[in-house]
C-alpha cells in the first residue's frame, strides 16, 4: 500500500462510523481505529491535559495567542469602516480554499533546519506541489497541495502537532 492508499483508507473510515478496520497482507499490516464523537471528546481532555502539564509555558500562550489577534483586529475596522466591512473579511476566508491535513502527527515547513521552505505566504502552488512534511511515528510523511492558487496564510506553526483533517494553509485559487 502506497501513502495516498492509506490517507484514503483513513478518511474512508472516519467517515463511515467504521470503529476498526484491519488489513494483512504478505509483508504488511495496518489496523486503523476509528472512536464515536464521545469518546474523542473525553480523550481531546485527557491529552490536552498532560501537554499543558508538560509544557505550561508553551502550550497556553501560543493558544490564546493567534485566536484574539484576528477576533481583535476583525472588529476594530468594522466600527470605522461599517459593518459590512467585517462582513467582507468574513467572506474573503470564505472564498479561501484549505490545505488539511491528512494525517496526526507533527507539521514540519522544510525538509530539515538548514534547508528552506517548501511554501511561503505569495508562493504559488498547484496540485501535487509538496507543501510540507508531516512526521507520524517516525516516519516523514511528504504533503501534497490538492488545490491549485496562491498561499495566503500558514496556520500551523513550524514543529507543532496537527490533527487530521486540521487546516494547514489557505489559498486563494485566483
């Protein structure tokens, strides 16, 4: 089974309510399990809970972080400008398209320190084009955009864990 098989056996199962699915092969084995909506919720506490212990100092802050500068600086223009004006930046996200990601694991922006980025805010991309590099039990997984545009935003910094199915960046497909 080849990566792109894999992502896809994963999204298939988390769509269809699947809780385990199991596949052998001659030299390969893969056991992909689902949860219910309950019980990712009792595990997202659980395992927020050790990161912040863990990691007090960085956890909380980059989260409050990014999440009250945009609420903060979206409602100030509106009042000078008109209300229409912060409904107009609600509908430029919208016409954004999402790069998510396809997999748990850690979001890596180049493919070592030294090397540069694979994307950057106004670089252009088309699909297949490699944006990043997600690591998921030691294994470095290479990200293809499946869109076509120009990066507007990176929303994940570099060396952090992401979620499936987490955005990564968003495109302006114009």
């Amino acid at each position: 089974m080849n990566q792109k098989e894999i992502q896809d056996l994963i999204k298939f199962v988390s769509k269809s309510g699947v809780t385990e699915v199991e596949i052998e092969e001659k030299d390969f084995k893969i056991t992909i399990k689902s949860e219910s909506k309950k019980q990712k919720e009792e595990k997202t506490v659980y395992v927020q809970q050790p990161m912040a212990q863990a990691m007090p100092q960085q956890a909380p802050a980059p989260a409050p972080a990014p999440a009250p500068a945009p609420q903060q600086s979206a409602p100030a223009p509106a009042p000078a400008e008109a209300q229409g004006g912060g409904d107009a930046a609600k509908s430029d996200d919208d016409k954004y398209l999402t790069i998510k990601s396809p997999m748990i694991g850690t979001f890596y922006r180049a493919p070592s320190p030294d090397k540069p980025l694979f994307v950057e805010v106004g670089d252009t991309v088309k699909a297949g084009d490699q944006v990043c590099i997600i690591e998921a039990m030691k294994l470095f997984n290479e990200i293809e955009s499946e869109v076509s545009g120009k990066i507007v935003k990176v929303l994940v910094d570099d060396a952090t864990p992401v979620e499936y199915d987490q955005p990564l960046f968003l495109v302006d497909p114009s």
